[in-house]
C-alpha cells in the first residue's frame, strides 16, 4: 500500500538519505520501501543537547543508514543503559525503545525516543511528573 505524504513549500525532508525541499505545496507517493523523514522529525547534530536527543539521533541514524546499524545499534544500547541508570523510572519505555531497535521497527522507534525527549524535559524541569509506561504511550 503506497505512503501519501503532503508537504509544505520549502519544506524540507530526507528521502534515502537525499535532503530535498520542494518549491510548492505538493503530495508525494512512495509507492515501494524507502527511508523517508520530514523536516520536523529530523535531528541535526548541532541539536544535540542532552542524551534523549542523542538517542533520538542515533536512531535516526540506524534508520537512514540500516549498512551500518550494527555500529548504531551498540551506540543507542550503550546511551540507554546510561539513561535508564540515571532515570530509572524510564525503564519501561526504555524497553520499548530496546524492542522496537531490535525488531527494525523504525517508525515505531522514532516516535518512542521523540517521546523519550518529552520526559527527559519534564524530567530536568523538575521531575513532578511521572513518567507513563513508554509501551502504553508512546
């Protein structure tokens, strides 16, 4: 079943590893298995700040580059197992993200670690909140 995406002029996406923008409004089919990516689920090095966003980055990585997802899977196990150590009540959602890492489910994968930079931020701005069950709310 063919991926319709509709796009904003001058917004920007990856489509097998190509940045490209269109210069209208337009929608796109892809009509066969490619990595693709909007321009707001895309994570620059420069916006590496905190270890989530460098999680979410790798992650991105392995799902551009699948070649090399050995050598992005060891990274992203490595920065969780951190993360999960200094944030133990992300356990859950770690997990999930350790899951959908080791099945190639990158959709999945990507909306996990996003959520993982929610929490994160919350986490840092003060911890009052809980932090849900990662499998249950991603």
């Amino acid at each position: 079943m063919p991926l319709i995406i509709t796009l904003k002029a001058g917004e920007k996406f990856i489509l097998n590893r190509a940045v490209l923008s269109l210069s209208k409004s337009a929608s796109i089919i892809i009509e066969n298995k490619a990595s693709f990516l909007r321009e707001k689920h895309i994570m620059k090095p420069e916006d590496i700040d905190t270890v989530a966003k460098e999680i979410y980055y790798f992650c991105q990585l392995a799902y551009l580059w699948d070649d090399k997802f050995d050598e992005y899977y060891k990274q992203i196990t490595k920065l969780c197992l951190e993360f999960v150590k200094a944030a133990p009540s992300t356990n859950a959602l770690i997990a999930s993200i350790g899951a959908a890492l080791a099945q190639r489910e990158y959709f999945r994968l990507l909306k996990l670690a996003r959520r993982l930079i929610e929490v994160e931020r919350r986490l840092l701005d003060g911890g009052k909140e809980s932090v849900p069950d990662g499998a249950k709310h991603p």
